[in-house]
C-alpha cells in the first residue's frame, strides 16, 4: 500500500479554553485531491495554519511524506507548499526575485528555467521585473502560487486559491492542480465554491465548529447521510444538521 | 539551501530595490521638492552640526555631568528592562511581516532558525537606531561620535534581544488556556521580586551618606560612590558596561569597556535563542494586527477596537432629512467609537503640560483644587481648539479612500463636503464646550481678586466662540488641502517614512499655518477692532470680549461659507484616480 503524503492523526488546536479544531484525523494519497469545506469559523483557516507548520498544533500527529512535522520539521515542509487565499510578498522583492528566493529557501538546482515555465503558465513573463506594489491583485495571486510551486512540492495545501483570479486564469490553475494531482503530487485545497470542489476533488472532508463531521468521496458522503443531491446539498445538510446539535 | 543562504538575499535585494524605488520617484517634482525640503531640514538640525568645526561644535560632556548621564542611561535600561517583563502584551513578541511568516514558517526552515533571523534582524535594526542616535547626540554626550554609536548599539541590541527573550518565556508561559493568566502573573511576581530582592539587599548594605549641601557637586559625587559600591557595582553591570563604552573618554577607556559590553550581549543573544519556545502564534497574531492597524491607517482609518458598549447607536439618525446630516451623524459616531484611542495621548501629551503653566499661573493669585480643574479644563479646551483638527482626521482626510462611494451619492459636492465637516466641527465644538462649562462650574465658588465670576463668564463664553470657530477654520483649511492637493495631504503621507515623506508633512503643515493665519487675520482685526471699541472707549473691559469674539467669528462663519462653495466644486472635479 502507498504511504500517505499527508497523515494526519487525532489533529487538535486549542486557543485558551477555545477549541478550533478537534480530533481531525485523515490522510491524503500521492495523486489524490481532497476537498476541506465548511461554513465560516468552522477551523479550516487554523487547521491548514497547522498542516503547514506555521503554527504548532496542541495535539496530534502531522506527517507528511513519512516525515513527522514536529520531530522534523524542516525536511517535512520542504515537501509542501501552502498557497493562502491573499498573497504574502516582500514589498521590496521583484516578482523574480521572489522566485529567487524560494529556491534559495528550497534549494531548487535549475530554478531559473523552471521559473521562466512558471512565468509562462501564469501569464506572468512581462511581469518578472515588476515589485508587488506594481502588480494587480491577481498578478500577485500568481505569483504567489509560482513561488508556490518551484520546488514542485508532493504536498500542496490551498486555501481558497481562485480568490482574486479571473475566468481564464481560474480555468488555467483548475487544469494545473488537476496535472499536479496526476504527476503525483498530493492536494488539500480549502474552497467555498463547492462545484469547483466537487469537479475537482476525489475526497472531500467536512469540518464543522472544528471536528470533522464527513470524510469520503461524495457518494460515500451520500451513503453516510442517506441522501441525495448535489456537493451542496450535502453540505447544507449536514452543516444544517451540526448547527442544530 | 536554507534560511542561511535565503535572508542576506532578501536583505540585500530588498535594500537595494528600496533605494532604486526611493531614487525613481524623485522623477515626480511633489517627491522631488520634498526630499530637497526634508533633506534641508536634516541637515540644519542633524549634519550641520555633526560638520560644523571648530568653536561652533558643542563640547562633549565632562566629569560630574558624565556621572550623571551615565546614572540616567542605566535608569532608562533598567526601566526599558522591568517593563519588559512586567507589562504583558503581544507587543513584545517576534515581529514578522505577512510575508516572512508565509516564506519562513511554512518554508523548510526550523523554528530555531527563524528564531536566529528574527534577533540578527534585531541586532541589525538596534545598529541602525545606534547610528541614527549618535548623529543626534554625537558631539555633545561623548568624546567619539563612533563610541557613543558603538555603545548605543551594544545596550539597543542587549535590550531588544532581552526583550525578546522576555517575549517567549512568557509566551511559552501562558500558552496553557486559563492558567496563562495566573502564570503570567505568577511571572511578574518573580520576576519583581527577584528584582525586589536584589534591590533590598544593596539597599541594606551600608550606602555612602547622603550630602547635606544642595550644590551639584557633593550629589555629583555621591551618585558615583553609590555606582561604585558593593553589591551595586555588580547587579548595575549588564547595564553599565554599553554605557561605559558610549561615554569612553579616550581609545584606551572604549577598548577597556568593550568586553564587558560584549560578555552582555552575547548573554543576551544565547538567552533569547536558547528558547525552544513557540512563537508561531504570538507571531503571526502581531503580524495580523499589524497588517489591520497599516491598513486601517492607509485608508485614512484610526486602527481601534471598539468595545460592545461602543457599538450602540448614539445619537440616532432620524430616518428622513437632510441628507448632509447623515453623513455629519457618520462622523460624529465614527468620533465617539474611537475617542478614546485619539484623545488620550492628544490630552495626556499636550494637554497636561499647557494645565500645569495655567494652573500655576492661577495658583500664583489664590489656593483651591476647583481653580485647579477650572485652568485644566481652560487649557485641554484651547488644545482641543488648536491641535483637535490635526489629530481627529475623521472628515473627508479618512473618506478620500472612499470618494468614489461619496461621488455616487444624489448629493452635491456642497453638501457631501458640508456633511463631513459640519460632523467634525460639531465634535471639536462640543469638546470645547463641555470642558468650559466644567471650567465655569468648578471656579464658580471661588473668589479670585480682580476676576470675579461675571468676568470669568465674560472670557468662557469668548472663548467658547472663538474655540470651535478656530477648529472650524482649521478643519476647512485640512478638507481644502486634501481635495486641492491629495497626494501631498493623503493619509498615506502622515503614515510613512523617510526624507521625502518628512519633506512633504513640513511643507504641509507649514502651508496650512500660513493658509489657517491668513484666514484668520481679517476675523482677529475686527475682533480686535471691536474689542478696542467696547472695551476701552466705552469702558466694558473684559466684558467686551464675548461681543468681539462674535464679530469674529461672523468674519470666520462668512469665510466658511464661501470657502465651501470652492471645496464642493473641487471635490465634483477630484481626480479619483490620483
């Protein structure tokens, strides 16, 4: 059996007496793409905060590619790249040299013709010289996910990674997750748009007041709740159902 | 690979980008006049002097003063120190930008190394401020510009690093829920005690005595021999030793004083790293505040939090009427949510002092706690006249980021920019008002020979007029500035850095003085006309001030009204895109 890209195990993150994620326990192949939904406050923003190691869960276990994130840290995330849902980027760094700088981080050997790919794909080549200040908010989205994917990470976590784009750049990043996923690597991506996550993701994990209350492909989620429906429907229902407990 | 190799790139490249940024927008004439303006003025208060040859440079500091400053600076280190560690608060935590916690949190770098590029960044930060401190105090605190700068660097950097180090024991303290409280408590009880401890036993050694002479010499020499004594000596050093190598006295004193300096901060800096402790969320919790308060302040927002209490609708807005008083209703309740963050540095830190020199003046004449209040309250009311429309930018300084919203309203330019400072004027009036009825009141009972009640009535209700009228015009000339000139006026300006933005705040505070005293030069003649005529001739003395401020404040009110008509026509024809 393939090892899990990312395993995760009895996940808890505790803020004072304030539980914002509780028990979460799941794993996600290499080549697999799972979907994080729920309504908002439900711990999602945390729970990807803590898959990614920029902030120490309370307890639980967090692997990722074999590697545990608290005994190794530095080697378990120089297999992922988080991709948050507003650009992060040095106000004095050009879009290259942001580039430049992951893959000094990364260690990523040949990174300037991968960059010149990226820049490609994203439509960013006119773009390279240009500081954040000086590029639009979906240019900087952009960049952000190219800084994102130069070291070709095995673990990409998304957090709400359309925000900001437009119809041809989201049809061009729905297509580049898609190929990632096939060459192998591993996809949590965090969406309210539910139709992207139902076209897009094999499994989809729902999370509501921070525990996990669904975790399937879709038909398994229908099977568990007995009911039909669209991705949507599901989600309503069951959200619906926890908000009523 | 790594951090190691990643953050002399990043420091270097973003240096440098910066610079090139700096040097483009010289191309632009605004940035140009103002640079050569903030350059002017740093090199008359700041290099002239550093330059200057000769008997015209300032001698350094000699015996018994050297004492004196060397006590003052390790009293401000202690007091920078103990304040570290007993006021709690996110401040103190590793500060990150977004960015840095995006690339280095999530990137393949441990947290000791993060850790480790976070203090050297403190460490290059603390040599910065050393640099900047010595140019301003250079030649007159020490024999050498450089060792007052090195010295500097040795005690910022020692501080911020214990600082820091403070930071994460408390973090990693009060990082369990509920007992965090009693921890942290439990923490700054040790931590004064300890300090307490050690205080009490040099305290209970014998000390020099005390000299019975009030000349500066005998105290001079006592606050040496206290320095000097045991256990003092001892427990002060961490303290003393980058003092001593700021105020060396000759190449031989600096060498001498520069291990121990060193001994210190390499202390420090091993203690601050040695914390295995997690940051990550204190961290990213002051990284997100800050990003809220930077951008609150970019469009022109005071970044507050505003209580519960706060949140409730006062005064209501009537659902029909005038449409300008919606927008006046707006900034009122915009004022009222966050009164409490502008108004206590503005009172505590002008205020305060303006009522000490009024109350001594009264108390030079008669005795009594309520004249106190009375010259207290007289001297916030003309603060709040002056210096209230600088501070509370609540008119159309903080919705030009919105002037497109304003644009679409069915309103007038007119109106909208009536709207906005008739809101603020209301605000400052009120103020002012409240604080001379308080001023009234409490004096009331009193008897002041040669000022009695009716006078002092006479002189509050002048003042009442002419107060608001001054803040009106003073808003008018700001609203004025901002819709002719954005980009010289805009929030931005007021909360960035650097020689050019300090060009531009001079050259904008110097027009609008000129601007606020030109207007007000014709309302101060007739009042003065008219306060000479009631006053003298026809022998009303004081009580001809509240009939002067009022013919005043009719040349004001008439030059609002037509500097409206301008200010509605330049906010229709605002370029929003500027």
């Amino acid at each position: 059996m393939t090892e899990p890209t990312l395993d995760v195990h009895g996940l808890t993150k505790l803020y004072g007496d304030l539980v914002a994620v509780s028990e979460v326990s799941f794993s996600v192949a290499p080549g697999e793409v799972v979907g994080l939904v729920g309504p908002n406050g439900a711990g999602k923003t945390t729970m990807l905060r803590c898959l990614s190691g920029i902030i120490p869960p309370t307890r639980g276990e967090i692997r990722i590619c074999g590697r545990d994130l608290r005994q190794s840290p530095a080697q378990a995330k120089a297999e992922l790249a988080f991709l948050p849902d507003e650009p992060r980027l040095f106000d004095y760094l050009t879009a290259r040299e942001h580039l430049n700088l992951t893959a000094r981080l990364y260690g990523v050997p040949g990174w300037e013709r991968r960059a010149d790919a990226l820049f490609e794909e994203l439509e960013l080549l006119d773009k390279q010289q240009k500081l954040p200040s000086e590029l639009s908010r979906g240019m900087k989205q952009k960049l952000s996910i190219a800084c994102g994917l130069l070291h070709d990470p095995k673990l990409i976590l998304l957090d709400e990674p359309l925000t900001g784009l437009d119809p041809l750049a989201i049809r061009k990043m729905k297509r580049s997750i898609s190929q990632r996923a096939e060459g192998g690597a591993a996809v949590l991506l965090s969406s309210h748009l539910l139709p992207l996550v139902e076209e897009l993701c094999h499994r989809v994990l729902v999370i509501s007041a921070g525990r996990m209350v669904a975790f399937g492909t879709i038909d398994e989620i229908r099977a568990q709740i007995g009911a039909a429906g669209t991705l949507e429907d599901l989600f309503v229902r069951i959200t619906s159902a926890e908000g009523r407990e | 690979m790594g951090l190691a190799a990643a953050a002399p790139f990043l420091v270097w490249r973003s240096a440098r980008n910066w610079a090139a940024v700096q040097v483009r927008r010289l191309r632009n004439p605004r940035y140009l006049i103002a640079t050569a303006v903030g350059a002017f003025y740093l090199w008359t208060v700041l290099f002239r002097r550093l330059f200057a040859s000769g008997l015209s440079r300032p001698p350094a500091l000699q015996g018994s003063w050297l004492v004196l400053v060397e006590a003052a600076l390790i009293a401000m280190g202690m007091v920078m120190v103990l304040g570290g560690w007993v006021i709690p608060g996110r401040g103190a935590a590793p500060r990150f930008s977004q960015a840095e916690i995006h690339f280095f949190f999530a990137g393949p770098c441990s947290r000791r190394q993060v850790l480790h590029y976070k203090l050297l960044r403190t460490v290059g930060a603390a040599a910065l401020s050393s640099a900047i401190t010595a140019l301003f105090f250079g030649r007159s605190l020490a024999a050498s510009p450089a060792y007052l700068a090195i010295g500097f660097f040795f005690g910022f950097a020692s501080v911020s690093l214990h600082l820091a180090g403070a930071a994460l024991t408390r973090e990693a303290l009060s990082e369990h829920g509920r007992f965090g409280l009693l921890q942290r408590l439990a923490t700054a009880a040790v931590a004064l005690a300890f300090v307490g401890g050690l205080v009490a036993w040099a305290l209970s050694r014998p000390l020099p005595p005390l000299p019975r002479e009030l000349a500066a010499e005998p105290w001079v020499a006592y606050v040496r021999e206290v320095l000097d004594s045991w256990p003092l000596r001892i427990l002060l050093f961490p303290f003393r030793a980058p003092v001593r190598v700021m105020l060396a006295r000759s190449g031989f004193e600096f060498l001498r004083a520069l291990p121990g300096a060193l001994a210190v901060l390499a202390a420090n800096y091993a203690w601050a790293a040695s914390s295995d402790r997690a940051f990550e969320e204190a961290s990213l919790a002051a990284s997100e505040d800050r990003a809220r308060r930077m951008g609150a302040l970019r469009a022109g927002r005071l970044p507050v939090r505003v209580s519960e209490r706060g949140r409730r609708t006062w005064p209501k807005l009537a659902p029909a009427g005038r449409p300008e008083l919606a927008l006046a209703w707006k900034v009122v309740t915009t004022a009222r949510r966050t009164a409490n963050v502008a108004l206590v540095p503005l009172l505590l830190g002008l205020g305060v002092p303006i009522a000490v020199v009024a109350y001594s003046i009264v108390r030079a004449q008669a005795t009594g706690w309520g004249l106190g209040l009375a010259a207290i309250c007289a001297g916030l009311a003309a603060v709040v006249a002056v210096i209230g429309p600088s501070v509370l930018r609540m008119d159309l300084r903080q919705d030009l980021a919105n002037a497109d919203l304003l644009r679409a309203l069915p309103m007038s330019g007119r109106q909208i920019v009536e709207g906005e400072l008739f809101g603020a004027a209301a605000v400052l009036a009120a103020a002012q008002w409240a604080l001379w009825l308080l001023a009234l009141a409490s004096c009331a009972p009193y008897e002041v020979p040669g000022f009695p009640l009716s006078a002092r009535i006479a002189v509050a209700a002048a003042a009442a007029l002419l107060g608001p009228a001054v803040s009106s015009a003073a808003l008018v000339v700001h609203n004025a500035g901002i819709l002719a000139l954005p980009g010289w006026f805009s929030s931005e300006v007021a909360s960035t850095r650097g020689v050019e933005a300090m060009g531009q705040r001079l050259l904008t505070f110097a027009g609008g003085m000129l601007a606020l005293a030109f207007g007000l030069a014709p309302a101060a003649a007739v009042g003065g006309v008219v306060f000479v005529l009631l006053g003298s001739w026809a022998g009303l003395g004081l009580y001809a001030l509240p009939p002067a401020a009022l013919a005043a404040v009719a040349v004001v009110g008439a030059e609002i009204w037509a500097a409206l008509h301008g200010m509605g026509w330049l906010f229709e024809h605002l370029d929003i895109t500027e």
